[in-house]
C-alpha cells in the first residue's frame, strides 16, 4: 500500500513538528520532524487537526431562501413558510442542493455530518432517498448519518409514524423528535422512545426552543428514559429554555441532563437569529452556554443547523466560523476557552455522531490542515483550511494566498 507523510506538521501544544505517516486509511506513525526530502512538500509548520463533524444539520432543506419571504424572522413564521417550500422539493431537487452544501462545508474541514431528513406528509420519503444517494455518493468526501425527523409532530399525524417506520427500515440508525411542535409534547416524547425501543434507535430532539421560563421538556423526557431504560444515545438541540431559567433551576436541568448521559447541541446562527423577537431593548442571546458545565459531565457540541433558509437566511458552512460566533457570544477570551470551543467540533461533536477522532496512531486519517499553528489561533483567527484527507486520501486543497 502506498504512504502518505505529511512532513513538518504542529500539533497543538506541542513545541516541536511533526511527520505524520498514513497507511491503509489510519494514521501508522507520528514521529517529529527531522527533515523534508527534497521531491515531498513541506507543511511548514502548519497546525493539522482531525477534521471536523457537523453533529446537527439539515441538508434537506438548505438553499432555499430564495423561496422564503422573511418578515417577522420567527420560528413559526420559518416552520410555516418551509412547510410550503416542502411540498414542492424533488428528489433532484434535494440532492442537489444537499450536495452544494457538501461542496461547501467539505474545503472548510469538515469530514462528518449528522442532518436531520424530514418524512412527513409533504415530503414523504423523498428528501430520504435524495440524501441516501448522496450518502453514498459523497462518502469518500465526508461521512453522512441521518436522521429520520418529524419536524411537525407525531401524535396526530400517523402517515408521518408510517413514514417513520418506512425509513428505518430502509437502515436509519437514529430518531428525531419535536415535541415544542406537537399538539401534546408528552406523547410525542413517549411515541419517539417507543419507536426508538421497536427498531434498536439513537434518539435526537429538537427541545425548549424559546426563552420563556416554564414548560420544559427535559425533566419528562428524562423521566421516560427512566422509566423505559433507554440505554441508546440522546442528544437535544437548542435548549435556549435553559438561559431563561433562574440559576439553581437551571442547574438542575443541566446535571439531570448530565446524569442521563444527554449531549446537548448549540446552534448559534439560528438561535441568535430567531430568539428575543419580543423585545425592543436589552435583546437576550438566547444562545445555551456549555463551557459553564465545568462541573458536570454534560458532553455539549456546536453545529450550523440550518444553511440559507428561513431558519438562518445565512452561511457558508464554515463550522470554525460558528465556533467563533459562540465564542463572541458567550464572551470567552482565553486559550483554554478556545481549545474548549473547538472541541466542540471534534472531540465532542464526534460523541454524539458514536465516534472517536483523535491524532493517534491506529485511527482514521481523517485530518485538515490548517494556515495557522496552534487550536486557539484557529478559533480566534479563523484561519483557512488549506488542504484535507478522508481515509487518508486527499479531498481538497486550498492554497494559502499570495500577496503581491
């Protein structure tokens, strides 16, 4: 089998470089750097990371704000007017711009996505069988899990239940649920986990997406967990509820949380974008803070969410990007807070996906390389990614500019 060396590479942390050899898709030696043969190229010192994992996305419904008309920029105004938009999405139609959107997170470093894939009455399954070709199409590029996801409810909407089970047994491995968009959240969480237990699945909530102090759905989710001895992975997106609630309160949610082994997911973009609309003044963030769980065992990624749509009418798919913003937001400032935000990312973010990435020998050469030298610069600087490995096979390069 040919090698890959990828010579004179930083490490974060690390005050030497290094080489860093790739054999059969892993990374087989990490050894520090001597000397570059004259016919390799040189990283020149360059920071080189795992790549990247998208652990909350939807590609379905991305690119399409050019069929949105936004006046109120809420979320019921987004849910509506993607409601109509869905009705009228292709397979073709899907695919394609699923598959722009790969051509744009894929050269800013991300190697892993999770997105979500609505089968409902509108869509029925064709968004699935779109994102099942691109899944494989793309997957030399980037990994896709999906996630089968009943974004209007459940409990009176049996076609979608229908549709559900359809999915799963096309080879879904996860379940998503929303109980905030359900006539009655409780059943809709008892119907997810039911489902969940009948087909062997991993279960992921949209939970708590408002700011209002009441109401959450963390202590009864957590309930039929235990009730019903859930042992496959949970994780929640948003959860913005929590930032709304007094401190000990809060508290509670987030070790109950910890103590059911839920990750949780921040969407900055879009939870920036949608929340405090009820305000005229001292506007809240409205953005979940985890690197405030320090005491807890809480695992807590950052993902995009939404790309060019109602529920975030922007973005580039640089996901080093939505890690800055969080950073901006939740007013971080030292290394250690950026090395935190990244892992994020990666370490974290990889959790929720059911996988480990790390720059150890024996694990996939899934690497970036990146015009910069050190985790915390990244978060800070945003430097581009300059080049990037899936299974050990290059899948992009992007050389650094030159000024003249």
């Amino acid at each position: 089998m040919s090698e890959t060396i990828l010579y004179n590479c930083k490490l974060d942390q690390q005050e030497q470089t290094f080489d860093i050899h790739v054999e059969d898709q892993v990374i087989s030696r990490i050894e520090h750097h001597a000397k570059t043969p004259d016919d390799a190229l040189d990283r020149h010192g360059k920071l080189v990371t795992v790549g990247l994992a998208e652990s909350h996305l939807h590609l379905d419904k991305a690119c399409i704000l050019d069929r949105s008309t936004i006046e109120e920029g809420t979320l019921e105004e987004a849910v509506e007017q993607t409601g109509q938009a869905k009705e009228e999405f292709t397979e073709e139609d899907v695919y394609e711009r699923a598959k722009n959107v790969i051509q744009m997170i894929l050269p800013n470093g991300t190697t892993s996505v999770r997105t979500y894939v609505e089968t409902d009455s509108k869509t029925e399954l064709r968004s699935l069988k779109a994102l099942q070709q691109l899944q494989k199409d793309v997957s030399h590029q980037v990994d896709i899990e999906m996630v089968a996801f009943a974004q209007n409810g459940l409990t009176t909407a049996p076609k979608t239940v229908k549709l559900l089970q359809q999915a799963f047994e096309s080879g879904i491995k996860t379940i998503g649920g929303c109980p905030y968009k359900d006539k009655d959240p409780k059943a809709h969480i008892n119907l997810v986990f039911k489902l969940a237990q009948e087909y062997n699945l991993n279960v992921d909530f949209h939970m708590d997406f408002d700011l209002q102090a009441s109401n959450s759905s963390i202590p009864y989710m957590c309930e039929v967990m235990d009730r019903t001895n859930f042992k496959n992975k949970v994780s929640i997106g948003h959860v913005t509820k929590l930032m709304a609630l007094k401190t000990d309160r809060r508290k509670d949610l987030e070790k109950m949380l910890a103590d059911h082994d839920v990750s949780v997911c921040v969407l900055p973009a879009t939870d920036l974008f949608l929340n405090g609309r009820d305000h005229e003044k001292l506007i809240p963030r409205g953005v979940l803070r985890p690197t405030e769980f320090d005491d807890l065992d809480l695992n807590a990624a950052i993902s995009s969410n939404n790309i060019l749509n109602a529920f975030t009418p922007y973005g580039d798919g640089n996901l080093l990007r939505m890690t800055n913003l969080y950073a901006n937001v939740s007013q971080l400032s030292t290394d250690d807070e950026m090395r935190q935000c990244f892992e994020m990312i990666t370490t974290n973010a990889f959790k929720i996906l059911r996988k480990t990435r790390t720059i150890q020998v024996g694990q996939p050469a899934d690497l970036v390389l990146w015009n910069t030298d050190s985790i915390a610069s990244a978060v800070r600087k945003l430097p581009q990614a300059l080049a990037g490995w899936k299974d050990g096979k290059k899948t992009f390069s992007n050389p650094a500019p030159i000024i003249y």
